[in-house]
C-alpha cells in the first residue's frame, strides 16, 4: 500500500504540472492573454484549497480506499476534458475538475503513507508533490517536442496511469477503520493557537515568497522563456520548471535533520539569490543563468516549505495542529494564486518582461524581510 499511495500522489500531482508546458499551445489556439492563463491556474488552486479545507480530514472518517477512488476517478474525469477543451471556459472546468482531485488525493494518499509506513512516511509525504510536479513537467514537454498532437497525447498518457491505478486499487487492502463524524469533519477548521501566532507572523514573508515563486513558474515561466527569451522549444521552458521543483524535492530530502533556525535562514538567503539570478537569465536572455538561478531557488523553495513546517507544527498541542495546518495551507495557496493572477492583470499594463522583473524583486524582497526577521530573531 505504501508504494502505491505513493505512487498515486505522484501521479495526481504530474497530473496538473503537465498542462503548464502545453499553456503556450492553449494561449495560440485560444487566443489566450496571459491574463486568461493565470486565470485558468488560479481557478485550479481555489479548488484545491477548497477540497483541502473540507475533505481534507474526510478520509479518517470513511476510509482511505473510498477517497482515493473518488480522487483517481476526477482525475481521469479531468483528463477528458482537457483532451476535449475548446475555449478558455472548458479549460477552466477541466482545471477546476483536477484542483478537486489534488485537494482529495494529496490527504488521503498522504495519510495512507503514514498508516503504513511510520518510519519513511514523512519523508516520503514531503517530495511526493515536488516530484509529481517534476514528472509532470517534463514529460508534457518530452511529448510536446517529440510526440505528435500533445494537446491530445499527454492527457491520454495521464488518463492511461490513472485508469490503472484504479484498476489496482481494488486489491489494495484498507489502512484505516472508519469511525463516525464524517459529515462534522467537512466543516473548515482554520485556527492558529496564540503560542503559534509570533512563529506565523515571522515565517510568512519567506512562505508566501516560495509560494509565489511556484505560482509564477507553473502559470507563467514557459510564457516568459517562449516570448521574453525568444527560445521556441517547448522543452526548455518544461525543463526549467522542472528544476525548480527538482531542486525543492532534493533540498527537503537532504536538509531533514539540519537545525531549523539556521534551515530558515539559509533557505530564505537561497530562495532571494536564486530569483535574482533568475531575473538576470531573462534580462540577458541567457538560459543557462535562468537555469542556475531556477535551480538555487528552487532549493530555497523546498527548504522554505520544510523549515516553515517543521518551526509552525510543533507548537500546536496534537488537537490544534489540523487547525494550523489549514491557516498553514490557506496563506500558502493564496500566495500560489492571488500574486499569479495580478501578475497576468499586470502584463498588458507594463509588458511581460518587466511584469516578471517587479514580481521577482518583491520575492527578493519579501525573502530578505524574513532573512532580517530570523537573525533579528536568533540575537
């Protein structure tokens, strides 16, 4: 059960990074603004928050094997709606379809993780989403460059995965009892306890940083390397992608056990160098340097993810955590979205390029605001 939780939650989290190569193909035969693309990805991240918010806890209550099903079967669901969009209200559906989908799964096959595997499962919980998102890059962009009709080919590759762990979900054996409380469990619990409330406020600055550095590399970073850069290959912008989400996976795993105070500082200093050298890869049109920057914030972002969490949860008593956890992940998926879509209101304004100057300058900013807040702290 173990491998396929895991394996699951791969698939579900490759399954929405894989439209973010395919956005520039959408945006020619749409006639999609840049606008509409941020659009198209915040409708996903609502969704998700909202599935995350209420059936988050729900497979505790009915089981893990329920919900997991009911997570493949909308992934699939989303699948064939992307394969059969048309306009830009039917991409929307689809996105919104597969936020559910994310928002179901990731909970339930995280938890089934843990039920099985106490000693790997947190490790394994901490890169399963970083390495869906990297899968899913790359392979949309492997298909796109050397697989005819991608618009149609990736999600019949993903519909293909996905129907076959649905088909071995069926001999997965149940790793949770139910209990009662199920519809109780539905109702939204965002709480932060007052010992947890200086931690919060210090770490937001770094958190909503990575979160919108991942907003603007899965919305609008294959745009900008395709019409800023002028490099026309698919692949290099799924690629890049890639490695920011690579990179994260690789720094949670190898910063584990380093020391939280100094994790957050280094990853704060990480993530701020890492989009500035970023930006200098696009002002000069170098994608090597866009590389390099990509690849050192996105060891910021994975850092910044794993040192948040492992300084906000331990001082929630076990019955606030849930509650924390929420507020957790409702700042971290507004920053995902809300920065994204003014970002694209930005571009017709002031142009794309610059649009992308101005929002990694308030990331270098806010990650140098949290750098000053844990040193000032640590004295």
């Amino acid at each position: 059960m173990t491998a396929f939780s895991f394996a699951g939650a791969i698939l579900i989290a490759a399954s929405s990074s894989a439209v973010t190569p395919l956005y520039h193909l959408y945006q020619a035969s749409m006639h999609l603004t840049p606008f509409w693309i941020t659009i198209v990805f915040a409708s996903y991240v609502a969704s998700l928050l909202a599935a995350l918010l209420t059936l988050g806890g729900l497979s505790d209550y009915v089981g893990r094997r329920p919900v997991i099903l009911a997570a493949l079967l909308l992934n699939a669901v989303a699948m064939v709606l992307f394969s059969e969009a048309g306009d830009v209200g039917q991409l929307i559906l689809a996105r919104v379809v597969q936020g559910l989908s994310v928002g179901v799964g990731t909970t339930a096959l995280g938890a089934a993780i843990l039920d099985t595997n106490r000693a790997r499962g947190p490790l394994l919980n901490s890169v399963t989403a970083f390495l869906g998102l990297t899968a899913g890059s790359l392979g949309a962009a492997a298909l796109i460059t050397f697989a005819s009709d991608p618009l149609h080919r990736v999600y019949e590759v993903l519909l293909g995965l996905t129907v076959l762990m649905i088909a071995l979900l069926y001999v997965m054996p149940e790793s949770s009892t139910r209990k009662t409380g199920a519809l109780a469990s539905l109702r939204p619990n965002v709480r932060v306890p007052p010992q947890s409330r200086a931690i919060l406020v210090r770490l937001t600055p770094a958190n909503v940083a990575a979160w919108a550095l991942g907003g603007l590399y899965l919305s609008l970073m294959p745009t900008v390397v395709k019409t800023t850069m002028h490099v026309a290959s698919p692949w290099v912008g799924g690629v890049v992608v890639a490695a920011l989400t690579l990179s994260g996976a690789i720094a949670v795993a190898v910063f584990r056990e380093s020391p939280v105070r100094r994790l957050i500082v280094m990853s704060t200093s990480t993530l701020g160098l890492g989009v500035a050298i970023s930006m200098i890869g696009i002002q000069q049109q170098q994608v090597a340097a866009l590389f390099a920057g990509t690849v050192i914030a996105g060891v910021g972002f994975g850092a910044t993810f794993s040192g948040t969490l492992r300084a906000l949860l331990p001082t929630a008593e076990p019955h606030q955590r849930a509650g924390l956890l929420a507020a957790f992940y409702l700042q971290s998926y507004l920053a995902f979205a809300v920065p994204a879509v003014l970002a694209g209101l930005s571009v017709p304004q002031i142009g794309l390029s610059t649009t992308a100057y101005l929002y990694g300058a308030v990331i270098i900013l806010l990650a140098f605001v949290s750098l000053v807040a844990s040193v000032w702290s640590d004295r």
